[in-house]
C-alpha cells in the first residue's frame, strides 16, 4: 500500500489511469487516501517546481486560489482564462488588482447562453509541462464536500529538437488536439502557453482529448468537437459490436438544458447514437442500446454532508424540467458507498459503457460537459453541421492504450482496487428512482423534511 501520502505518492499509485477524486471533508479517511487529491495536493511541491501556470475555469474566489498554492509559488505567473462579462469581469479583475502576478484571459463567447465550463490547469515546472482537467470550480465549495473528477498528466518533458506542432504527440492524438483546442479561442494572451505545448514532448499522454468550442463547426470540423468527436473517437477505438452492442451507456451529471419534448429530439437519436457507437460503426442502426442517467434525487441534496445548499451547484431549474417529464423515467439515483461519498453531492460529469454484469467497462469519459445541448453540440442543417454553445473539455479512457485488456475491470470498491482496475465514482449497476423520487430542481422550494443542518429551501 501506500508509503507516504505525499501527493507525488498518491499520483504514482494511481498510474496509469491516473483519475482521482477531490478529498472530502467529513467523511472516513478511508475513503480521501488512494486516488484522492485535493487542489492543495495538485499544486504541492511534490509534484514539481512550479514556475508559472494556467488556470481555465468558470468560478475563480483569487485570494482562495493563491492560498491553494505552496508559499513559495504564490508569486509565480498565473493566467486565469475565464468566460465573464461586463460586471462578472470587472469582479474578477478587481479581485486580483493587488496579485500583479495574475493575468486574464476573456474567453470569447459569441453565442448567446454559452459559458466558459472548462476546468483544466497548465503546470509549467523547471523540468517540464503536466495537464491537469477537471470538473471543479475554484472555489472553497467546489472542493470541499462534492465529488468531483481530475485527470493529472505525467510531467512531459522538453523537446531537444525545439517546437514543433506534430512531434512529440502520442498514439491517442493528445498534442495535435491540445493545441487544436487552445488554438480555437484565438487569444493572444494564451499565445506563450501555445508556444510551451508546442515545445514539449506529450508522447506519454495515454487519454483522448473531447472538447467542445463555440460555434457552428462543418465540414472536417464536425468531428473536431462535442459529441460528434466522441462519436469519431468511439467509432475508430470503441468496443467491437459483436462484444458491447447490448452493453447499456450511463450518463452522469449535475445540471440539465432543455433537451426538447420528447427523447427523439436529441437524446435517443442524435446524442445516445454517440454514446453507443461501437468500431466500425456503419450507420445502420443498432439494436436499441440501455440509456441510465445518474442525477441527484431531492433526498439525495437533503441528507447529502451539505444539505439543500449542494442544490446550488445543481441548478436543474423548474422552467427547463417541466418542458421534459419524459426525461426523468432514465433517472438513476446518486448512490457511491464504495468510494463513501453517497452524502458527497456530484459536481462531476462521467459517461462510460460498463458490461451488463457492472464488473467492467469499453470506455469511461470525465468532463465539464453536462447533459445539455449547449456543452455537447447539436446537430443542424440536415446534420451537415454541429452547434455547440460553450467551451467544455474531458478525457476518454480506452482500456487498449492503458492496460493489455480490450476492456476495464471496473468497480468502485476502492479498498479492494487493483492496480489496473478503473476505480469508478458511483457504484454500480446504478440504483433507479423510487416511485416517490424526485429530481433535485434548484429554484423550488423544498420544506417537507429538514435538510442535514435542520434547514428547509427556499428559493426566492
Ligand atoms: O447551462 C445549462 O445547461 C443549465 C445551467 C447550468 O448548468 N449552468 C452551469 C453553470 C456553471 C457550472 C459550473 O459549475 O461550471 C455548471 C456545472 O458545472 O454544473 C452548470
């Protein structure tokens, strides 16, 4: 077992799949050891010497953040890309007036309802570039008591032979769609961070990049992004048909957009033909594949270690969920004893195709993108091309680039994980809404029963 819980010994015991949850606070140790890493960990000496960094995120608190860094790497350089606007960017900026060594970078969002979601961190130490993605804001909140999901890259080391666009890219593609992504937001400011991709050597990343970028992406660019890019990922490295076609899909989330009247709008049609695609997919379809959404319960925010407050970070409105009652019959509840978070509310975001025995999985995927049209893209123009609102980035895990398996032995029984078992957030199979369930919906008022601190929710 572990020696120490250095978090550079923490990292290594968890290669090669490298995920972890954020640490959380009040709940056994057993459970915030192996494959647990706070931010404070991240950014810990152990892992390297910082120099400077890159903060992408959605919700910034400065002097939090600062704090999150060791005492003697709080001067380094550091660039937040953020995506507010007009008051919520002067904020930021006012925030940060007496750290002079913070940079912004305004995300551009040209269409309406777009947010920047992405969460990913660039770590430039004196001995190279680590990639971290994530699904945390940063903010106390966001790592306190929620689940949550961070892919850490190895450190990738310079090249000899300076920059360079194509060298140094591993067999999964990850430089070329790096630098593809942080290239669409067209920004100066990132310009330096694009030089250091460039001039390092990522041939050890073991993970796909899926990205979503604002925009109607066509032609090529169909498959760059979203769901369209999975779909292409799935159908050149996804499980072979004759073994997963009847292998059931599960989305996991905590927020959810209008997804239209009924499931044919995108959901079963458009968004789960992604999802279930199997290699060498032709467009025949498939023989109709199991869809279970794993989404919060209202008992599940009242007794969860926050109470009804985690629900602020869950914001299912009312106005969106009464459009789509056909949805909530995939609900799944929020259940992970195994990783003693059943009361940590999920602020991360997972797909994967696990088997109908739940003993393993073809592919697992951790994301800022929710179960919404705005973050996975919607197909337009008689599918010629996809809309996609804002920026989101995640990582595809495919058993064959990370362990000598086609498939994942999966659970979430962290004490008895193997060292090439995925380790999941959620226990499988997924346990389904009882017929008094219902989904958590941020802006009603919930005054039944108290939540665990005695309070009711009231919304105004
Ligand atoms: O946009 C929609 O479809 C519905 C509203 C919504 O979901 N908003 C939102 C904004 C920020 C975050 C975040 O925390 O970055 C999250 C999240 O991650 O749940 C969700």
């Amino acid at each position: 077992s572990l020696t120490s819980k250095e978090p550079i010994d923490i990292f290594t015991h968890a290669q090669p799949l490298s995920f972890f949850l954020t640490k959380v606070h009040g709940i056994s140790s057993d459970y915030n050891g192996a494959y647990t890493m706070s931010l404070r960990d991240i950014l810990s000496e152990s892992m390297g010497n910082l120099q400077e960094s890159c903060q992408f995120n959605y919700m910034f608190e400065i002097p939090w953040l600062i704090q999150q860094y060791p005492t003697s790497f709080r001067q380094k350089p550091l660039l937040c890309v953020h995506g507010f606007q007009g008051g919520q960017k002067a904020g930021l900026e006012a925030d940060a007036r007496k750290f002079t060594n913070i940079k912004f970078c305004q995300a551009k969002l040209e269409m309406p309802y777009g947010t920047h979601h992405t969460k990913m961190m660039f770590l430039m130490y004196d001995n190279g570039l680590r990639v971290v993605i994530h699904t945390a804001n940063l903010i106390e909140r966001d790592w306190h008591q929620k689940t949550q999901g961070i892919w850490i890259s190895p450190v990738f080391p310079k090249l000899k032979s300076g920059p360079s666009p194509t060298q140094g890219d591993s067999p999964t593609h990850f430089k070329r769609d790096l630098l593809q992504y942080v290239a669409a937001y067209k920004a100066y400011q990132l310009k330096d961070w694009q030089d250091h991709i460039s001039r390092h050597d990522l041939s050890s990343a073991n993970v796909f990049i899926v990205g979503s970028v604002p925009g109607r992406h066509m032609a090529e660019k169909k498959h760059w992004f979203g769901h369209m890019k999975l779909r292409k990922l799935l159908n050149e490295n996804g499980p072979v048909k004759e073994q997963a076609s009847k292998w059931p899909v599960i989305g996991q989330f905590s927020s959810i957009g209008s997804l239209g009247a009924s499931k044919e709008n995108w959901l079963s049609v458009e968004f789960l033909q992604s999802l279930a695609t199997v290699k060498g997919t032709s467009s025949v379809p498939l023989a109709p594949v199991e869809f279970k959404l794993i989404f919060p319960t209202v008992d599940n925010v009242r007794t969860s270690l926050e109470g009804y407050p985690a629900g602020g970070s869950i914001p299912y409105s009312i106005n969106v969920a009464k459009k789509q009652p056909w949805l909530h019959s995939y609900f799944h509840q929020w259940k992970s004893e195994g990783r003693g978070r059943n009361r940590a509310m999920p602020h991360i975001k997972t797909y994967c195709r696990p088997s109908p025995t739940w003993g393993e999985a073809a592919w697992f995927l951790v994301t800022s993108s929710n179960l919404s049209k705005a973050a996975w893209g919607a197909l337009e123009k008689k599918g010629s091309q996809l809309m996609i609102r804002s920026y989101e980035i995640g990582v595809l895990f495919i058993p064959k680039y990370l362990v000598e398996n086609a498939v994942f032995k999966c659970s979430s029984k962290v004490k008895e994980a193997g060292q090439k078992t995925f380790v999941l957030p959620y226990d499988l199979p997924p346990r389904a809404y009882t017929k008094s369930d219902k989904p958590w919906i941020w802006d009603i008022a919930h005054k039944e029963l108290p939540d665990s601190n005695g309070n009711m929710w009231c919304p105004s």
